[in-house]
C-alpha cells in the first residue's frame, strides 16, 4: 500500500502573530512538506489546483519541480489538475517537464474540479463543464500516446501535425483519472484504461466500493491490462500521538475550512458532533493516533482493494509545525503498521 499527502496549499496560520502566512510563503512551506515526505519514506505527494487566497496552489507543477531537486524516490503529482479549464498541452509538457528534473517520479491527476473558481476566471463556461472536460482528456491522452499530434476539437484551436516536447524517458507519463465519486467519471476511466483516484470528503468511504467494482468491471471489459487497473482513495486525515489530541488539534482547522468553504457554497460549518461522527472507524475523516489511522486504512483496502491512500492534511491555517508532525507520524508509524497488516493478511490468504 502506497502511502501518502495531498494539498492545496493552504495557508498556515503563523504560530506567532496568530495571522495566515503569505501566498508566497505558503509555496515555501509545500517545499518543505515535500522535502519531509520523502525524508519520513512516504510514496506520494500530490498538490491539487486552486486559486484562492486561502488555498494558493494555483501552479503545481512548478512546486513539484521545486521539490523534485532536493527528493529522491517520492511520486510527484497533481491531485487534481483542474483540465476543463487548463490547455492539456500546456498540462502535458509541464509534467513532461517535472518528469525529466524528478527522474521519472511525476504523475498526473486530471479531474473536471469540485472547485469552480477556475472557469471566470480563464474565461470558460460553467454550462460546458462535462463537455470541457472530456474534449480536453481526449486531448491530453492523444499528446501521451503520440509525439505529433493532429487533432480538432470544439473548445481548443487544432493541432495539425503538431509537435509536443518534451517527451518522458520512459515513452508515457502515468495519467490517472480523478473523481468525487460520479459513476459515469468510473465508467469513464474504466472504458478509457486508465487508473482511478477517489477523493473522498465525506459520508461513509466503504459505499465506494460499488464504484470501484463499476470501474474495474469496465475496465477488464475494455481489454485493460490488470496492471493497470488502479484505485487510489484521497481523504481528509490528520495523524497525531494519540487520538483525542488528534482530534482536538484539527478540528479548528477543519471548522475554519469548511466554514469559508460553506460561506460561498451556502451550507452552514460543521457542529463538533457532527465533526466526532466523522472522525469515527466508519467516517471519512480519517483523523487519530498512527493505530487508529493505520487500522482504518486497511479496514478501507477490504472494502476498496485500493492500492494507494493519501491525505490532505493542511486545512484552515493549521500551523506547518503541525502540518509536518503528521507527516511524519504518517511515514514512521502509520506507514509500517500498514505493511504489515496488510502482509500478515496476504500471508494468511496464501496459507
């Protein structure tokens, strides 16, 4: 199991002026909190699109090539890239580009966006969101299987015979589908072949095995190499020493978020109840001591057979000090008892 942090760059609060940090000093501490991830033995960092104050991780491959230079083994990816509203040529040589400074460690992540304040602001409109969307993966998949491109589209001015550079050493860049759990985007990446990423913020995370079972079911009936055949879970998480700590440290964090959040989507905050509630073994935040963490990780691979899980960690200011203590905990605790669960499992299936 495949462990690791995703963000979008929220914006610490400064422990001691008690105010968020800069924009710019927000990318400073992604720098970091890469660097760490890949220090503590984790697999996978991803930064997700967006373009707001509080969450200012609007240029991810830039970032990812920031920490490209002083990692070594960490996957480096978008978790998402907003394509509706991007140029997937623009997209393709980016990470094509991080792909080259990393060493082969880039990926990825193409999803249409539960955020929206990506279409005013380039000029694309919200009533061609699905159509955005899937004209543009057509596009970003044609660049990954060929070096010169012909290609005409509604949204996008054609390509007549275009060359793409750079190119991967190793031919493709690895492409995965990210979704909040529509079962059209599970037939979508099953029928296209390729692996899948399940953000999953809220209700119970075990209702999406259905959709995981949808998307390998149409995948194998699209002649989908089983090596290929991927699912990768993104959650709320937050790992402290002990449980109740745990808790008590992030839930002002994730009230802040969701309260900014709920201003502009009009929905209320969270209640502490309800915030316990998901925080419990069946909920989606998955928010505890390395034990707790742990178990419910595999509890989630039973149901999900999922082979990647990464958290995002750093909502609502929460200080980087924080934001980096979980990280490790992540790595140095939760990450072992994984493995060897999920061994000592594998070994009984095999006895």
């Amino acid at each position: 199991m495949e462990l690791g942090v995703y963000t979008f760059g929220s914006a610490a609060r400064d422990e001691a002026t008690g105010r968020p940090v800069s924009s710019a000093q927000a990318q400073r501490n992604l720098v970091e909190a890469i660097k760490v991830a890949d220090e503590v033995g984790l697999d996978y960092f991803g930064i997700g699109e967006h373009h707001t104050e509080e969450m200012p991780a609007s240029a991810a491959a830039t970032v990812l090539a920031a920490g490209a230079g002083i990692t070594s083994s960490i996957t480096l990816a978008s978790a998402v890239t907003v394509l509706s509203t991007e140029d997937p040529v623009r997209v393709y040589q980016q990470f094509a580009t991080l792909d080259a400074v990393s060493n082969g460690r880039a990926e990825i992540t193409a999803g249409r966006g539960s955020s929206i304040e990506s279409f005013p602001l380039f000029g694309y409109d919200l009533r061609d969101y699905d159509e955005l969307y899937a004209e543009k993966l057509d596009l970003l998949l044609a660049i990954d299987r060929n070096e010169r491109v012909t290609w005409q589209g509604r949204f996008r001015p054609a390509l007549q015979d275009a060359e793409i550079v750079p190119r991967p050493d190793s031919g493709h860049l690895p492409i995965w589908l990210g979704t909040g759990g529509n079962p059209r985007s599970s037939l979508r990446a099953g029928q296209l072949g390729l692996p899948i990423s399940y953000g999953i913020i809220g209700g119970q995370p075990h209702r999406f095995a259905q959709l995981a079972e949808l998307y390998r079911r149409s995948a194998r009936a699209a002649g989908t190499p089983e090596d290929t055949i991927k699912v990768s879970v993104g959650s709320p998480g937050f790992v402290g020493d002990d449980g109740p700590s745990a808790r008590d440290t992030w839930w002002p964090a994730w009230h802040e978020s969701m309260a900014i959040v709920g201003r502009r989507r009009g929905f209320p905050p969270p209640s502490r109840a309800a915030y316990d509630l998901d925080t419990a073994p069946r909920g989606a935040l998955f928010v505890g001591s390395p034990e707790e963490v742990a178990e419910r990780i595999v509890t989630l691979h039973g149901d999900l057979g999922h082979m990647r899980h990464f958290f995002q960690m750093d909502f609502g200011g929460l200080p980087q000090r924080d934001f980096l203590r979980s990280i490790e905990l992540l790595g140095t605790k939760v990450k072992p008892l994984v493995d060897a669960e999920l061994a000592a499992t594998d070994a009984g299936v095999g006895a």
